[in-house]
C-alpha cells in the first residue's frame, strides 16, 4: 500500500499511484473503487455506468465528451489514438497517445490494468491484459509500439499494474496452464509462474498462474527498471469489498475503471 494512495469524495473514492503522482501536472489517472455505488459495465445489475461515468470526470475534472471507451474482447489490438481520430474502437484492449485531453477508459473484473507512461515523450498507454491478453502478449506489443511509433525509451516508461486476480485465487486446469508453459517456458521454469495445487473440480486438476509476476518478468526483459513497474499489491477476490471481481460475484458482475488522460 505505500506505492497507492486511495482519495475519497463524497460520491467516488479511487485508487491513484504515487509514482504516476510526480507528474499530475501532465498526466490524470486513476483506478475506480466499487463503493459509493460505482460500476462500469453496462446493463449490470444496481448500477448505472452513465452515473458513474459521470461521477469520476466530475471528481477528476474531466469533460464527460473526451471520454473515449473501447468495446474489449480480451484481444492484444491496440488502438493509437489520434487527434480528430474516427478509428474503430471495436474489439480493442488498448489505447496509446500523445494527444491531450483525451479521458481513454477501460474495464476490468479481475484482469490486469497496465497504466503506462512516459514523462519524456509525454506519451501514455491505457491497457487491458486478462490472461488471453497476456498470452497474446499485449502489455510486450504496447511497448514495442511505445518505442518504435513514439521515440519512448524503456528505462524512462513506467508501468503501474491495477488491482487485479492474483495468484492464490487464480485457478485454472490444465488446457490454460499448458497454454502459458507453451509460451513461456523459460519464465514458467526460472520463476515457477505456473504452480501445482491439491485442488481439482469437474474439469480435473488445478493450478495457479502468477499472471502479475509473469508480467513484470517480461517487462524487465524488454528493458523497463525494476523501479518503474509498480504493482498495487491488491487482489481483486481477496478485496472484492472495495473492487469489483468476477470471481467473487459471479454472472452478475460489475467492472471497475482505469482512466488516464494527459493535459
């Protein structure tokens, strides 16, 4: 909890990093909480995401019309956002730009939310990583295209992952655990990503999968500074009475909200 600072208003509370913090002259974020009412998914159940929309520009000082939200479909498109830009935003898990007051917003439930950015180049990367994203490599191919697209030096980029599902609660059989030790099989061995577990339900045995240990692994490999990746340490199942998760509530769900926008 000393690399996050949670601010609480009448009407929303949210998560901030303090690292991204040095530079809240450049760059707003923030990660939503689920009280007060809050939840992003529309069409769920007891919440209103048009509110809660509303809520967080009105907290942050955002206009509601910058606000720019991908249909997700867990792919690795990632979407440079332009100014003026009519690109479509279908099946999009990503968004990177150097363009100010452009609100970009994604959704999670228990996947994993990279905030990334570079105050040289002040260019920023909102980005959604389920475990699909992350075997597609998303947060890897957001920045490679940091560097090739955006002159962006990896020992400057800094990456802060949102509360997410971590390991303990993260059990999957075999057809996804042989999935990640088929594309990462030097990490899967070196930091023991994949783990055994006594556990076992209808489909067989279960295992763990450290998606956020993986990720930072894969990070530093393409040169990001230990320093710089900054993990909230907060699970979305052990707190899923401050965030939304999937796990925890089940079909009827709701989604919390990563929003970055540089001014």
């Amino acid at each position: 909890m000393q690399d996050i600072i949670i601010t609480k208003n009448d009407n929303i509370e949210y998560l901030q990093f303090k690292k991204l913090l040095e530079f809240e002259d450049k760059l707003i974020h923030a990660y939503s909480l689920k009280t007060h009412r809050i939840g992003f998914r529309r069409g769920g159940r007891n919440y209103t995401a048009d509110e809660s929309y509303n809520k967080i520009c009105m907290s942050l000082g955002i206009n509601r019309a910058f606000v720019v939200h991908p249909d997700q479909m867990h792919t690795d498109t990632i979407c440079e956002y332009k100014e003026n830009d009519t690109m479509s935003l279908s099946k999009t898990d990503g968004i990177i730009t150097d363009i100010k007051n452009i609100a970009t917003v994604l959704t999670f439930a228990d996947c994993m939310s990279f905030f990334m950015y570079d105050p040289i180049t002040n260019t920023m990367a909102n980005i959604h990583s389920g475990w699909k994203g992350t075997v597609k490599r998303i947060g890897e191919k957001a920045i490679d295209k940091l560097q090739k697209n955006y002159g962006v030096k990896t020992q400057n980029l800094i990456c802060c992952f949102g509360p997410c599902i971590h390991k303990d609660h993260f059990l999957v059989n075999s057809d996804v655990s042989e999935i990640f030790e088929l594309e990462f099989p030097n990490e899967c061995k070196k930091f023991g990503i994949v783990e055994n577990t006594e556990y076992e339900n209808e489909k067989g045995k279960q295992y763990r999968i450290d998606t956020v240990k993986l990720n930072r692994e894969l990070f530093k490999k393409m040169g990001l500074l230990e320093e710089n990746i900054i993990d909230s340490g907060l699970c979305t199942v052990c707190r899923s009475d401050i965030f939304h998760s999937r796990r925890a509530e089940g079909p009827e769900y709701q989604s919390n909200a990563s929003l970055m926008m540089l001014k």
